[in-house]
C-alpha cells in the first residue's frame, strides 16, 4: 500500500479513510451556523456559542471554531498578518490582478471553495471561473475536503484551457505544491489576494452569485 501511495503522489492516509456516519447534531449545528453567517457575519464564536445555546444546541467555543472553518465562514473584522502563508513550504505569490484590464477568455480564470447545505448533510463545491466570460470551466463536488477532489477539477480544467493568471485565496488547498505545479508547467502566471469573507460563503463566487452560473 506504501509503494503504491508513493507510485501515485497519493497521501497512504487516505487510502485508509472510512467514512463516518453524519452526526444529526453536527449537520443541525452547521445549517444553523451558515444562517447566522448569513444573517451576522461580524459576529464572534463567544456570541455564536451564546445564540445557538438559546436555541438548545449546547456546544462549546472550539467546535464552533472548527465548523466554521471547515465551512469557510470567516468573521469580518480586520485582521492583522494576513500574507502569512500556511506553512514554510508553501510559496508567496504576488496578487497581480490589481489594475489589469481583463479583454478577453483564458486571461485570468478564479478558484475557490465553497460549502453546500443539504438537507441530510453537506458538500464541498470547489469551481473554476474564467472572469472574463463568467463561464465554469470546471467544477467538482465532495463529502470530505481531502484534496483530492480539488486537484481532480484542476486535471479537468486544465484538459479544457490553460489561463494566463490563475488567481485564487491563500487557502492551503491553493497554496500547495501539490495544486500550483501543474499551472506552472502549463505556462500560467500565480496569483494570490487576501482572503475575503464574503467571496464564496455558500451563495457567491468573488462578489457574484452562484445561481447565476
């Protein structure tokens, strides 16, 4: 199984993953957490935990945290030390959006993650948009933000086009080698901005909505 792991660039701990029944609590708790989110978007896990405790969902402060994160759902505050990357191994690549004009396809293609309430559980979207046209290029769905998943959509939309800049948050599915290599082999530019709350918090996709794709 290791040599097989190796043979394939596959993390050996994924080949070993068993899913986990859903946890009734937990998908009642994240449904509630994307609405208050949606409704508070400042608001802080000290205030959340109070709220939902009024509600009868008792959970503690790190839970909250935890799902939320695993959702994507960052609080809007200002926050200090935002270009610091995921780790030493991860490299910093410029934003190099800010002031281009973007005229025409494959220019300039957008990623990002988003999570997707469901009414037993919960999906990860992870998309790819040319912002020029407003087309998907390609898009994926899954129960688990391994990321696979992600590299998966990438393979496919690198088969439909290559973008001169691919742009995407600081998020460490992006952030990876594992992810940029094939963009730079391709011969496409990387670009980074700092995370921004409200860029795809389950309804839009960098300020735009995602029924309208």
């Amino acid at each position: 199984m290791t040599w097989q792991a190796d043979l394939l660039s596959l993390s050996r701990a994924s080949l070993y993953y068993q899913p986990r029944p859903i946890d009734d609590l937990e998908v009642r708790t994240k449904h509630r957490l994307d609405k208050l989110y949606t409704d508070y978007p400042f608001l802080g896990s000290r205030k959340i935990v109070w709220m939902l405790a009024q509600e009868g969902i008792e959970i503690g402060r790190h839970t909250v945290r935890r799902y939320r994160q695993e959702m994507g759902l960052w609080t809007v505050y200002p926050k200090p030390n935002l270009s610091k990357p995921a780790s030493e191994e991860h490299r910093i690549y410029p934003y190099l959006l800010r002031g281009l004009a973007i005229e025409q396809p494959n220019q300039v293609w957008g990623v990002d993650i988003t999570y997707i309430r469901l009414r037993q559980g919960w999906m990860y979207l992870v998309a790819f948009l040319d912002w020029f046209s407003r087309y998907v290029v390609a898009w994926e769905l899954s129960d688990t933000l391994q990321i696979e998943f992600v590299l998966s959509c990438r393979d496919q939309a690198l088969d439909t086009a290559t973008p001169q800049i691919i742009n995407s948050d600081q998020g460490s599915h992006f952030t990876t080698e594992r992810f940029t290599d094939a963009f730079l082999k391709a011969g496409s530019r990387i670009s980074r901005h700092r995370p921004r709350p409200w860029a795809m918090s389950g309804q839009h996709f960098y300020g735009a909505p995602l029924a309208q794709r």
